[in-house]
C-alpha cells in the first residue's frame, strides 16, 4: 500500500503516513529501519509493508519501473 508520509521524527525515526483513503496510518523506529532509509520529509510517497495483523513492518521508498 502507499501513501503520504505526515509527519517523521528524526530523532525517534517514527512517524505517520496519510492514505490515499484520507487514513492516518503510524510507524514504528523498527518499521522504518526495515525499510533501511535514512530521511523522510512530510509530503514524500511511500510504500508500506504490513503483517498479517496489519501492523507497518517496513516502509520504502515508491519507485517506479525504468
């Protein structure tokens, strides 16, 4: 699924993505390190990853196909 990130904390490297469907999703510091990136800035495209149980386990970078 992808989305918008909100708000990132550099700091604690957690944060929130807004979906697509208007809902505010969080993610946890061990989300974001899974994803292994090192910044997030509001308003950048995200994909997040999320387990059975619907929790984010890792948030990437949306690129696209050359």
């Amino acid at each position: 699924m992808q989305g918008t990130v909100r708000h990132f904390a550099p700091d604690s490297r957690d944060g929130s993505v807004l979906l697509d469907d208007g809902s505010d999703v969080p993610f946890s510091t061990a989300a974001f390190d899974a994803g292994g990136l090192r910044l997030l800035r509001p308003g950048q495209r995200v994909r997040l990853e999320r387990d059975a149980t619907g929790d984010v386990i890792a948030v990437t970078i949306v690129t696209f196909p050359s």
